[in-house]
C-alpha cells in the first residue's frame, strides 16, 4: 500500500463503516493515552540523542585544536620554565599561540573540587599552559622531547584520552536514544494492538451481523483501522505537544551551563518531535490492519 491510499483510508470518513467501532469506552482512552504518553516519552529520548550528539562535538571541537603543558616545580623555579615554556612553544611549527593561566583561572578550576573555603594559596599548585593547534598541528612526540630537555618538570597533555571517551559516550548515548524511540514504537502498536483485538471481541455479534448482510473483511477492518489510527494520531499529538511544552521549561543551557539543562532541541532540531504523531498513525494503522484480519479470521 502506498502513503497516498494510507492518507487516503484514513482521511475517507465513511459513517456506516464507524458505527461498527464504538466511539468510547475503554479502548478508546487505552488508544489515546498509550500513544499520547509513548509520545511524551519520545520527545524526552529525541531530546537526549540529540544532546549527547551536540556535546560531544561541543566538547570534541573543544579539545581537538587545545593542549595543556602541565609544569612542576619548585617555587623558585616556576617562573623561569614557565618562561622558558613558553619560548619553546613560540617557535614550535603547528602552535598557533600559548599562554599560562592566571592563579585566579586555575583557582577556577579548582574551585568545584575542592569548594571556595580551601586555601589554595598554601597548596603547590602546578602552571598549567594552554596552546592552541594551527594547520596539521604539531609533532607532540618531538615536542616532549625539547621539554624533557628545556624543562624537566614540563608534561604535555594534547587530551586524546579525554576525546576517545567522549566520542565513545557519544555514540552509546545515540544509540540509547535510538533504541528507546524503537521500544516507544513497538510499546505502542502492541498496546494498540490488544486494545484493537479487545474492541473486535466486544463487537463480535456486530461482526456477524454485517457478514449476514454482505459486508467484507475489508470493509468491516477499514472501519477499525481508520479508528484506531486517528485515536493514536490525537493522542500522539498531545502527548508530543505536552512533551515540548516540558523540554522548554527546562532551564537554558546558558542559564545553568551543564548537560542536563541542554536537552532542549535547537535550530532545526525542533521540527524533528513533530514527526512522531505521523509515525505513531502510521505504526497504529499497521498494528490495527494486521490485529484486525488475524482477529476477524478467529471470529468466522
């Protein structure tokens, strides 16, 4: 069956073959609510794979062109490998600029581990140097090298063991995202589909009656099919719409700055919820098809 007779079978009311499926009772909230609530869900495993993509490439692009030259010393000597650091990266090929952190940037970024109370001042704490990579960046091996010789208490951190992780989370996180929209879908057209077989059990002396009179399987399926798929649509489209309405009360990343609050969806990734009603009917309709000529089968 092609989308155009999908759209077709669905959108053609016909008002006898309705009768056939009652307009309420448990089925139809069973329909409506399975599919508004696997909606919602939806729009929570869509925001999370595509938040796990854009920090990844956030926190990849962050690193892949930055390095840290971490340097040991004495107190009397920081100052003068720091120096002399930093007059081997100005003429390293590949580094595009260096610079050392200040003591208020590294208190920075200790301050979440250790909390604003410790005294850091009495602590030896290590200068940490941060260059950024130009063009086919530079030779890291022969880097270490001339600090091993320059400065013996200089150690190069060019953050491949952070990247790898990353790219690794990255991916499972996707794929996590990917399998829960895949289980909301099978969750759904198998709720769908007891709540059809249910509906075709209550209606089993309708059934015979329409057969009496010369009404095909077809027809007396269509009826149900066409039911079921706009119960599944209405409801969908509910749950996708309270699902946006949750993901932008979520605070802003800029707000807050961390990857809980970055689940909302950006730019283009906004239009991407309001495909699930859609995929939800289409899933409804080939539940409700397959539930209803397996049942009708039972029933001759």
């Amino acid at each position: 069956m092609t989308l155009r007779e999908l759209l077709s079978e669905i959108a053609t009311p016909d008002r006898q073959a309705d009768r056939v499926v009652p307009p309420s009772g448990h089925t139809a909230w069973l329909t409506g609510f399975t599919a508004g609530t696997m909606a919602f869900l939806a729009v929570f495993a869509l925001a999370l794979s595509l938040a796990a993509g854009r920090l990844a490439d956030r926190w990849g692009e962050a690193l892949e062109r930055t390095a840290t030259i971490r340097i040991s010393a004495p107190e009397e000597q920081m100052e003068l490998q720091t120096r002399a650091v930093l007059d081997l990266l100005a003429t390293t090929p590949g580094v595009a600029s260096a610079r050392a952190l200040t003591d208020a940037e590294e208190h920075a970024l200790l301050e979440p581990w250790f909390g604003s109370d410790l005294p850091l001042d009495t602590l030896p704490i290590p200068r940490l140097i941060e260059l950024q990579e130009e063009g086919q960046g530079y030779d890291a091996q022969g880097l270490r090298q001339r600090l091993a010789a320059e400065a013996p208490g200089a150690i190069l951190d060019d953050h491949l063991r952070w990247r790898q992780p990353l790219a690794i989370a990255a991916s499972r996180l996707r794929l996590l995202g990917t399998v829960s929209i895949l289980l909301i879908l099978a969750s759904t057209a198998a709720m769908i589909t007891l709540a059809a077989n249910a509906s075709l059990a209550a209606n089993a002396q309708v059934i015979g009656v329409l057969r009496l009179v010369g009404a095909r399987d077809i027809y007396i399926a269509r009826a149900f099919v066409r039911r079921f798929t706009l119960r599944a649509l209405a409801g969908a489209a509910a749950g996708t719409a309270g699902g946006l309405v949750a993901v932008m009360l979520l605070p802003s990343a800029d707000a807050a700055g961390g990857f809980l609050t970055g689940l909302g969806f950006q730019g283009a990734g906004w239009l991407l919820p309001f495909l699930l009603p859609p995929v939800a009917a289409v899933t409804a309709f080939l539940a409700t098809r397959a539930a209803a000529f397996r049942k009708l089968k039972e029933l001759t």
